[in-house]
C-alpha cells in the first residue's frame, strides 16, 4: 500500500517523495492536488473519506495517510 501511494503522489507532483516526507505542510501537495489523491483513495481503496477527515493529520505523510486508509477499511 505505501509503494502504492508513493508512486501515485511521485506521479502527481513529478518529485521522488519518502514515507515520512511532509507533503502538505511543506507545500509539496496543494489543495487540488490532495483533493485528487482523495478522490483516487476512495476509488481504489474502496473507502469514504468524510470532510470532517479531511485534515492534515491524516493526510501530510505516505505514512499517515496509509495509517488512516487502514483505519477506514477497518471500521
């Protein structure tokens, strides 16, 4: 799932990021773009992501946001 991730976020921003890299409080990743690597979440991870989830703590990390799609598949 990481690899996964990484290689869709690296194909976005066409920049080689790490598991741990911060991807929006760095401005690596703007709005539009994290709305975009939501939309594909959803899509291929089967999983709904509410506005009230939205939140740069799930979503600043390729380790973060891995955590949160297994909590939502989990639920």
């Amino acid at each position: 799932m990481l690899e996964q991730i990484t290689n869709y976020i690296n194909k976005e921003i066409d920049i080689l990021v790490s598991q741990e890299e911060e991807l929006l409080s760095s401005g690596l990743i703007d709005s539009i773009t994290i709305m975009k690597l939501i939309a594909h979440l959803e899509e291929t991870y089967q999983i709904k992501v509410p506005p009230q989830d939205m939140v740069i703590e799930n979503f600043n990390t390729v380790s973060s946001i891995r955590d949160y799609i297994a909590q939502q598949q989990n639920k």
